[in-house]
C-alpha cells in the first residue's frame, strides 16, 4: 500500500473519530472539564515529543509568547469549549460537517485579519453555498435537525480555530511547532479548568469505562498520533493536500458513528455536506484546479 495514502486516511479517521469520542464524553463528563484534562495529558505528551526532536522548546521572544497565546485562546480554549458544550445536542458527524467549513471561514475573514484582497464573485458565492450547506446539515429546529444553540456553538467554534489559524499568520515564532502546539495546549488546558470552575461544573474526573476510554482515545489518537501524522505529511505532499484531510472528517465520523451507535445521517444532512464540499471549491478554485491537474497527469502516466 503506499504509504502517503494510508497515512491520509488515517490521519481524517482519528481526527473524524474524534467527534464521535466526543459525543459520547460529554454524556460522561462535564464538557469543559473533559477538554481540559484531554489537553493536560496531550499538551505534556507534545512537549516530549518536541524536547526529543531536540528543537527550541521554551519560548523566549515576543513572538514565541504572542503565538503560544493565540494557540491556547482560539485552538484550544475556545475552540473547543464550544464545541464540547455543543456536541452535547449535536451529533458527532454533524460537528464534523460544520467543523469542514473552517477553510471557508478562515478565507472569508483573512483579508480583515491579515490583509490582502477579498475573495471576488466566485469566492464569495463559495462563501454562500458553504453556510447554506451548514444549514442543510444541521437543519435547527426542523424534524431530526440539532438543536439550534448546539448548531450554534459548533459553528463558534470553527469560527475560533479559523481566527487563531489566521492570527497565527502575524507572528513568526522561533521555538519548533511541536512545542509551540505544546504550550499551547498546556495553556489552554488551564483557561478550559478557570472555564470549568466558572460554569460550576463538578470538578470530578469520569471513572466510567466510556468516559476512560473516550478520553484515552483523544489524548493517543487525535492528540499526539495524530499529530505526527499531519506533520509527516505536511513535509511529504505540502500544506495544500494535507489540508483536505478535514473533507474527509465527516465521513470517517459518520462511519464510526454508525459502527458505534448505529447512527445514519439524513438524507439532509448529506446534501449539506456536499454543499459544503462545493462552497470550498468555490472559495479555493485555483487549488481544487492544481490538485486535479496533478491527478489527472498521475493518471495519464499509468494509462496505455
């Protein structure tokens, strides 16, 4: 098998998977007190990763702190505070749908946050269809659609990672990714316990076999393999393909949801995610082009 491939479908079934653990976390814990313990463990686990990779671990300029900042504030905290307590009312697959939208998101605020030209026509039709897809999927208050509030708040939550994605653009960090991804989680694991003691959440950690294994699977799976594996393909196929990793989310969730709780999307909910699919090829058609381009030119070196 080669080896970029499986390592891509890997990588979108552990970061899919993670939706599905955490549908079934917060039934166990309190939600905000489950992120933080998950990034305690895997924020500590990244910085030994870093110190063995033997890069600049501590952060020591302004630039080092300010991106520590923004990684523990928008990545971690907020990100995913709101989708923990949202994925309280949303099912996991239908988190991962609208968590796909975040290229769009993040294309549609870069030229506020970072400069540069808007997206044109095309781009923000792009824009359109993307949230129209969102809608579809989740379908608030409709027969079988999410809870609203729940929508709502996975929709923060992209929202978070796409800004600190962006704001992470300003700063020029001199310490290794790992441990820029390192402190971030360790400081963010503290904002989501000052989170959780604020909400008056039991401070009491689950000793259910779900509520154990989900977190065991977030810290190992998503929070560290998975992180190797994003890395490792960052440098074999560039940031560009490994990105797309996050379209296949949804589909690696609904399948492990359905291998879980026996969960089948709606027919709706299908329909939004193509919608999604098609607002991303309209916000990023240059890439969507190059990518065929190359598949087709693959295709043309095997074919008689």
């Amino acid at each position: 098998m080669p080896t970029t491939p499986v390592l891509f479908v890997l990588l979108a079934t552990l970061w899919g998977g993670s939706f599905v653990a955490i549908e079934a976390g917060v039934k166990e814990w309190p939600p905000l007190l489950f992120a933080a313990v998950r990034y305690d463990i895997a924020g500590a686990l990244v910085l030994v990763v870093a110190a063995v990779r033997a890069g600049r671990v501590l952060p020591r300029t302004r630039d080092d702190f300010a991106a520590v900042a923004v990684v523990a504030v928008f990545v971690v905290f907020a990100h995913h505070a709101l989708l923990y307590v949202g994925q309280e009312s949303v099912p996991g697959p239908v988190a991962a749908a609208v968590v796909a939208l975040a290229p769009v998101v993040t294309a549609l605020l870069a030229p506020a946050l970072v400069g540069g030209e808007g997206l044109g026509v095309t781009g923000y039709a792009g824009v359109g269809v993307g949230f129209l897809g969102v809608v579809t999927v989740t379908d608030p208050g409709g027969a079988g659609g999410v809870a609203p509030m729940g929508a709502a708040l996975v929709f923060a939550a992209t929202v978070a990672f796409a800004v600190g994605t962006l704001l992470l653009r300003r700063v020029s960090p001199a310490i290794s990714t790992a441990a820029l991804q390192g402190w971030g989680m360790i400081a963010g694991a503290l904002l989501l316990h000052f989170g959780s003691r604020v909400l008056g959440e039991p401070q009491t950690a689950s000793t259910s076999p779900t509520g154990l294994l989900t977190l065991g699977f977030l810290v190992v799976g998503p929070g560290v393999v998975a992180f190797l594996l994003y890395f490792r393909l960052l440098s074999s196929v560039g940031a560009t393909r490994t990105t797309l990793v996050g379209y296949l989310e949804p589909l690696t969730a609904a399948a492990l949801a359905f291998a879980a709780f026996g969960y089948v999307p709606r027919p709706g909910a299908v329909a939004g995610f193509a919608l999604v699919l098609a607002g991303f090829a309209l916000v990023e058609g240059h890439t969507v082009r190059v990518l065929a381009d190359g598949a087709a030119g693959r295709l043309r070196t095997v074919l008689p």
